[in-house]
C-alpha cells in the first residue's frame, strides 16, 4: 500500500504553504482566488459560486537543459604574457548546453532535474522570506504594538517553516548513486582511482585551455609554441546534490568541473549536469619538453637548459643585459576529447603519472 505524505502551514492571512511527497507549494489570495506556485509551474484559481465565475490556468515552469543554437565549430613550449583567443588554439570543451544536448547518459538528466527542482525551492524560500519580511514591516508600522512573546513565537515559527522546507526541498532534489560493482568493475575502478591519486599528488598540475605556435623563438627562449596554463588541484569529492556509496574522482579543468564516477564521466557547470560513457571519450597521453620560466617542481625531470633570449646557434643573444638560463623540463600531457563537445589538456610534472592515469581511464571503457 503507498503512503502519502501531506502537511499544511497557515503563514499569515492569503498565504499558505502546503508540502506534500511532490514538493512544496504556495498557495496565495482568499477564498475563491487562488495563485499557486508549485514545485512544476504555477496555477490560478477562480471559483466565485455567487457569480457563476470559475475557472482555472496552468502554466508549468520552462524546461531545463534546452540546448541553444550549435555554436560554429613542440618539443618546446612557455608561458608568457596572455594569449588572446583569436591568435592560437582553443583547448575548451563546447558549451555545458551542448554537452546536456549530446549527454550519452541517462543519470544527467535525473541529476539536472534535481537541480532544477533545488532551484525552485531557493526560489520559493526567497518568496516566503520576502513575504515574511513584508509582514514584519506592515506589522511594525501599525499603530497596535505586538507584544514580545508574540513576535517571538512568530519569528521562531518562521524561522522553523522555512529551515523545515529547506531541509525538505534538499532531501527531494538530492539524487542517490548507489554502486554495486562486479569484481572486475571494482577492480578497474580501483586502479583508476590509485593513478588517479599519483597524479594528484604530482608537485604541480595544470589545466591548459590554449596555445599558438611561437615564431619569433629568438625572444622566447627558441620555443615553438607558447601556451596559457591555469594550476589546478584535483581531489575526491561529488557534484552537489549527489550521495553516493562511491567517492567520485574530481577534476576542475576551466569553467567545467569533471567526476570520474565507476561507469560515467559527469561534466558540471553551474547548475547544470552532462553526462558520459568512458568509451565516448578518447584519452591521450603524451611527454613534452617545457621551457620553465617559474621555478620547476621539486619532482620535475630537467633535460636540458636554454636560454631566455637565444641566438641562431641556440647560445645567449648578448645584446640583452639579464639573460638568464631557463630549465627545460619533461611534463606530462593529457588530452580528454570526444566528438560530443569534450575538449581538455592537463599538463602535469611527472611524466609516468600521467601516462597511468591514462592507461587507467582506457581501461575504464573496456
């Protein structure tokens, strides 16, 4: 037999909040002339039996995830000043909203409609609280004064209404991942997340969203190629709103944030959620010798040094006072794309890391 959960609160007079399984909702007028904002969209109520007027109108709320217009599609490298988008090569996944529309996935949906229903329950707080506000204020200025206790009572039942519906809209939106792996899944995750773990703890990692090839190498060192690097910490952690048994393995690469779960990879951005099998994604690894204008990390391979300005013959160009030799260190490179919109370079300061780490995710879509 199912068990159906319903519970009603008089606020104050026209305002009432009603909380059910199915959500949260306000119902706000008098008798008759009803406006309700529901946890799917909103509804208006006439029922005026002495005029013979009734009726009802129902608008639901816009869906979420809709996706906009398709947007048009060295052995030696250093970092110097930025960039601009226009004069090099983009390494940037495509839109989250294009990603949500090419998902392979069904758990992103599940997990963007909770967000979506967080969303509305923020909404509904934030009404609530305005409204309570505004009560407060009218109640202020009238000439009856309210005695102590009585606000409070009031004020404390305020605070108990709307820390209850926060409580109540955070369980309902929160999705529950619960995992029972085979022992060869379990085996392969486990592996994933120990080369995972080698490669956080590299002395640094970093994300690299563009880069351009170099030609007047003379002036930077003799590299070939000039790129834009951001330093990034990964960890183990899941998106917000997600229980799982499973600690996820967390990856912030530019504006979205990456999870390695045991069966998918979850792409976040903002509020919204994409989602992949590990066998849509190619991963490829790669060494690359770095010119390191900052101090190398103490883990860092260094095979070979050059110079800050450098002549034809590759020595010091002595019409520069200050040039100082630079390290030329061997990284690791690793590059996660699809033909779904995924796009990312990590660069790390140990190579071996890296190229387990990708052996690893390969073997994820096995």
């Amino acid at each position: 037999m199912g068990f159906r959960f319903r519970r009603s609160f008089k606020i104050i007079p026209g305002v009432r909040l009603n909380l059910s399984g199915n959500g949260a909702s306000v119902l706000l007028g008098p008798r008759g002339l009803h406006y309700t904002i529901g946890p799917h969209g909103t509804r208006t109520t006439i029922d005026l039996p002495s005029s013979g007027v009734s009726g009802t109108s129902y608008q639901p709320f816009a869906s979420v995830g809709a996706s906009p217009p398709p947007l048009p599609e060295a052995p030696n490298s250093q970092t110097r000043e930025p960039i601009g988008s226009d004069e090099g090569t983009v390494i940037d996944s495509a839109s989250i909203d294009e990603l949500v529309a090419k998902s392979t996935i069904e758990i992103a949906q599940t997990l963007a409609a909770g967000r979506s229903r967080w969303r509305r329950y923020k909404l509904l707080i934030a009404l609530l609280s305005a409204l309570f506000a505004f009560g407060a204020l009218m109640l202020a200025g009238s000439a009856s004064a309210v005695p102590p206790v009585a606000a409070f009572v009031l004020t404390a039942g305020v605070v108990l209404v709307l820390g209850s519906l926060a409580i109540h809209g955070r369980e309902t939106s929160t999705v529950s991942l619960e995992y029972e792996l085979s022992a060869e899944q379990s085996a392969r995750f486990e592996a994933l997340t120990r080369t995972f773990q080698d490669l956080a703890s590299c002395g640094r990692i970093w994300n690299v969203p563009l880069e351009r090839q170099e030609t007047a190498w003379k002036r930077n060192a003799g590299a070939s190629k000039l790129i834009q690097r951001h330093q990034i910490s990964l960890g183990r952690d899941k998106p917000p709103l997600v229980k799982s048994n499973v600690d996820f393995l967390k990856l912030p690469l530019g504006k979205e944030t990456f999870y390695l779960t045991p069966d998918a990879i979850l792409v976040t951005a903002g509020k919204t959620v994409a989602g992949f099998g590990y066998e849509d994604v190619e991963f490829m690894f790669r060494s690359a010798r770095f010119i390191e204008e900052e101090t190398p990390p103490a883990d860092a391979t260094v095979v070979d040094q050059t110079w800050r300005y450098v002549n034809r013959k590759g020595g010091p160009d002595r019409r520069f006072n200050n040039n100082r030799e630079l390290p030329i260190c061997l990284y690791g490179e690793i590059d996660l794309r699809s033909s779904n919109g995924v796009n990312e370079r990590i660069q790390c300061s140990r190579v071996e890391a890296a190229e387990k780490f990708v052996a690893s995710l390969a073997a994820m879509s096995a």
